[in-house]
C-alpha cells in the first residue's frame, strides 16, 4: 500500500492530491511501526528488514517536506 502512494505521488504532476495520499501514508508507517515495537526482539529486526527498503523509499520523497 505504501508503495502504492509513493508511486501516486511521483505521478501527481501539480500536487492536487499530495495531502491526501500523504496523509494516507503516514498513518499506515505509524500503524507499521506500531505494531513493530510491539513485537519480541528477534521478530522485531526482522520485520524492521522486511520494510527497510519500502520504508528507505518512502522518506526519500516525503522526509524533507
């Protein structure tokens, strides 16, 4: 899903719908990462590898706005 809005952003030439996919995506990070910290230790790392390269993506085009 988050791959999803990263594209959709790449894609929205005038940024009529920037806010709403950003915010879109944002929740869905703060839900991940939630559920994440909730985890033991050993399934924690390998969940935080699993999403490493989505999430690498995501603050590419979102971390400096």
């Amino acid at each position: 899903m988050v791959e999803f809005h990263v594209k959709s952003i790449q894609s929205d030439i005038d940024g009529r719908h920037f806010e709403d996919w950003n915010a879109e995506a944002s929740q869905i990070w703060k839900d991940i990462f939630r559920e994440i910290s909730a985890m033991e230790d050993s399934d924690r790392t390998e969940a935080l590898e699993l999403i490493r390269e989505q999430w690498m993506e995501y603050l590419k085009h979102f971390a400096s706005i």
